[in-house]
C-alpha cells in the first residue's frame, strides 16, 4: 500500500521536474521534424516538435495544435532560459 502512493507521488511530480528542467536550457538549433503520434483523423493524437542543437542534441517538445502551425521545419530556433518553447532566430 505505502509502495503504491510512493509511485503515485513520484508520477505525479516528475512532470513538473522535467518541464521545468526544460525551461532551464538554453541552445541554438534546427527544427528537424513535426511529429504527430497516434490517430489525427480521430482526434487521439500528441503533437510534437524535434530539434536537434548545435551542439549535435537532440531535444523533442510537446506543443498544442495552434503551437506547431507556428513552427516550419528547417528553420533555425534559440531556446532562452527562463522560456517554455523556442523563438525563430532573425
């Protein structure tokens, strides 16, 4: 019993852990790939951005639909520390 409200608790924080491990990064890179998983024609679907950095990392991004329409696959971004989601460099 004690074993499963642990788990629970863990799966419950590391989310914000890893969301905001994210928004401590800071890199230059490409967009690679919009990824869309599942079944888009039924709605069930997880929309995806993967960049991969200068310095050779690849990182991929949950987003929300109006989000990835913003993004354009080739184009170069810059992740500031402090923000969620990457700028299109100038």
């Amino acid at each position: 019993m004690i074993d499963t409200i642990i788990e629970l608790l863990i799966y419950a924080i590391f989310p914000f852990y890893k969301k905001k491990k994210r928004r401590e990064e800071e890199w230059h890179g490409v967009l690679e790939q919009k990824i869309v998983k599942g079944d888009y024609s039924l709605g069930k679907y997880k929309l995806y951005l993967l960049f991969r950095t200068d310095a050779d990392q690849k990182i991929k991004i949950p987003v929300r639909e109006e989000l990835f329409s913003r993004y354009e696959e080739g184009k170069r971004y810059y992740k500031k520390k402090g923000e969620e989601l990457p700028e299109r460099e100038s």
